[in-house]
C-alpha cells in the first residue's frame, strides 16, 4: 500500500497551481482555476478567445 502517491490522474481535485475548486477549467487536463488559467493560460499557449 506505498503506490498512493496521489498522482492521480483524471480526477479533478482541484487547480493544480492554488489547489482551489473553485471555477475549474478541466480543458484540456488543465486543472487549472479560472484565476490560475487567466494568468498561465497565455504562457502555456492557451488565449483567451473572445
Ligand atoms: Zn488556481
């Protein structure tokens, strides 16, 4: 029982950058915050369309 590490992945447990889940964009396999994604967003090549 020493595999747990809790390096999931496909399970949302919040924005991988604050650990907040609120607004939560899973595009992608962001897992990202909609404040995170606003300021990350741009630099890992996400803009913000309109
Ligand atoms: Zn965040």
């Amino acid at each position: 029982m020493a595999r747990d590490h809790g390096e999931r992945i496909g399970r949302t447990l919040g924005c991988r950058r604050c650990g907040r889940r609120r607004g939560m964009i899973r595009r992608h396999g962001l897992r990202l915050c909609r404040q995170c994604f606003r300021e990350v967003g741009p630099e890992i090549g996400f803009k913000k369309m309109s």
